[in-house]
C-alpha cells in the first residue's frame, strides 16, 4: 500500500512529503487510516536532534483513524472500528507490565518485527522508520494491536486524537503519576498542550489551587480557562517567591511540563514541605538539574512521569467520557486543523507560542 507521509531525514530540516510503502497486516497488527493526528512538542524536539531517533522516520505520534485490515490474531479491534494509538506498547509478560505497570513495558521489541521480516514502512529498499512505533503524520500506519484501542464513533477523530498523547500524559501526571489530592495546591510549569492536560487533571482531581506559569500572556489567559486559578508570568517576578505567597507556604505538587532543567529546579523550591515535583517535560540528553539537598529535609520529593503513568487500554476510554460529560475540554484545546502540507508551518507555530494543539487532518 502506497501512502503520502511527512519524512525526517536529517535534524533542524524540514519535513518533506514522500510516497512511502506499508507492508500488509501481520497476525497481530492493525492497517489504521489515519484520520488526525496531533502535532506534539516533542515531534519538535525530534526534529531538533533533542530527542535521539533512527533516521529516515515519520513523526506523528498522536493519531486516530479506522481500522482497514487485521492480522489473523487481533481481538480488539475490527475493520471499520474507530481506534486512537498511544506510543506505549508493551508486551503483557515482563515484570513491570505483569505488575499492572505496562506504560514501563521493557520489552516493547515483542511488538516490532524481527530483524529478518520486511519493514512496516519502507521507500523501495530503503527502511522508514515510523517513529516511536506509530508515524502518525501518514495518511495510514501500521501497528501492532497493542498501539490501539477502539473508541466510540461519536467522539470527533481530531479531538479524540489528543487522547494519544498530550492528554493522557497531562492528565494522567495529575491523576495516576502524582495522585493529585482534593483540596491541594497545585503549580504547573508550561501552558502547552501538556500543560494545560495537567491543569484539567488537576481540576478534576479537585484541587482548590491551580497555578499556571508560563512566559506567553496568551498561553496563560488560555489556562484559566482551562481551570487555572492564579497565573504567573515569569519575566514579571520571581516565581518561587511568588507561589510560595500564593499558596501560603509552598504547593503540595509542581509539574515541569517543559522540559528545561531550570523549571524543574524552581518546581521543587516551591514545594510545601512533604511536596512532590513531577518532571512530566522531555528534558534532552545530557542535561543535568542541580538541586539543594538540605531541601530533602523537609520531605520534599521529585518523580518522573512516563506517558502520564498510563494503562492506555482503560485511562483513553475513561478520558473520552470524561470529555463526553464536559468535564475533560479537548475541544478547547484544538486552536486548529491543517492538511498534512502544513505540516512545516504547524512546528513554527509550536516555537512561536501561538497554539495549544495543531492537529493534522487527512481526506
């Protein structure tokens, strides 16, 4: 099968729009036509050479679609069924996956290929690599059944496609990662899309507090729209001191979800004392965080966050309903839809601050 799909082939490049050819469906994959998929900041901080990545790959890894063809083995999807895919695969035999941990699968290869089988995605001789498991930014993947899971076809493919990503790791950073409590104070540093995933998580967790930072004042009139109660514009003070008076004392969680080191520094200083920082942004390679030990003293802690500790085949369901009872905004966050040709022009509107969440829609 013959595709159009958006190729990286060298670091800080743009994207070029290539034929690329899928392999028919093995026993346990899935052929999806993708519908919409979310353009994500790390998408950008691959193309940045930020993130390490086997070169030549189709980005996208935020995509919804329908399912066109099963492998012999699939159970949980058919042809014609509605399906959302998240990045995190995970092989259901390891410990952590046996533990009920599958977002920290260590054997994610059980659900490639092997080395001796044709690629999923390829251009003639040459292998494309679909990124991270999934090249959502085609006009159809190829996955293993593990990627998707089926969703109502009620629910608007370019919204619920959000739930692959920015949503289930935003929302669930608040929810399963920190276990945000009722009645707590919460700081996020970092309006983006994950950001504000992070304020809706902690809005339906029932903090009384929520405190947006973040250097765009459009980002941060966005977030109190989202559910942030207080915002703070760093260029204007000095933020530690200013959530610390806020809160009266310290916020009982802080969420970098940037990925700059200093940000994660400044979330565990604006902690209250047995306050918990989450580091839910990418931070590249090589970089390091310096923090005061002393501060351990007062009981404080730092986690980190993978994909918003989820369990995709329950959390994705259980975040559609929350957005078909009006709880969960994903219309919102959408500033806007673009063809698979902008797909350029959606990275410069990353760096530029001016959206929440591009999606890329295909015919």
């Amino acid at each position: 099968m013959q595709i159009k799909a958006a190729v990286m082939r060298a670091t800080n490049q743009p994207l070029t729009i290539e034929d690329v050819d899928l392999a028919a469906p093995g026993p346990e994959e899935v052929l999806v036509k993708t519908v919409a998929c979310g353009v994500c900041h790390s998408d950008l901080h691959t193309m940045q050479g930020n993130i390490a990545t086997p070169l030549p790959t189709v980005l996208g890894h935020e995509p919804a679609g329908i399912v066109l063809a099963v492998g012999e083995r699939v159970r949980n999807v058919a042809v014609g069924d509605h399906v959302i895919a998240c990045t995190s695969l995970f092989c259901g035999a390891c410990p952590q996956c046996v533990r009920g941990w599958p977002h920290l699968c260590t054997d994610r290869g059980a659900c490639r290929r092997g080395a001796d089988d044709a690629p999923r995605m390829s251009n003639g001789n040459e292998l494309i690599h679909p990124y991270v498991d999934l090249g959502g930014f085609a006009e159809a993947m190829l996955l293993h059944f593990r990627a998707v899971v089926k969703i109502d076809p009620s629910i608007p493919l370019d919204r619920a496609a959000l739930v692959g990503c920015a949503v289930t790791t935003g929302v669930g950073a608040a929810l399963n990662t920190a276990q945000v409590a009722p009645g707590s104070t919460v700081a996020v540093f970092g309006a983006g899309g994950v950001g504000i995933s992070v304020i809706q998580g902690a809005r339906i967790a029932g903090a009384r507090q929520i405190i947006a930072i973040d250097l765009n004042p459009r980002k941060l009139e966005s977030a109190l729209k989202f559910g942030a109660t207080d915002v703070i514009n760093p260029d204007q003070t000095d933020v530690v001191k200013a959530i610390k008076k806020m809160t009266r004392g310290g916020a009982d969680y802080a969420f970098e979800a940037v990925g700059v080191p200093k940000l994660l520094e400044q979330a565990f200083y604006c902690l209250a004392p047995r306050g918990t920082a989450v580091l839910v942004g990418a931070i590249a390679m090589g970089q390091t965080v310096s923090i005061n030990p002393g501060h351990f003293f007062q009981e404080k802690r730092i986690i980190g966050c993978m994909m918003g500790s989820n369990r995709f085949t329950v959390d994705a369901p259980h975040y559609l309903e929350l957005y078909r009872q009006g709880r969960l905004d994903l219309d919102g966050m959408v500033t806007r839809t673009v063809p698979l040709d902008q797909v350029n022009d959606a990275f410069r509107a990353i760096e530029a601050g001016e959206v929440t969440r591009t999606v890329l829609t295909f015919n």
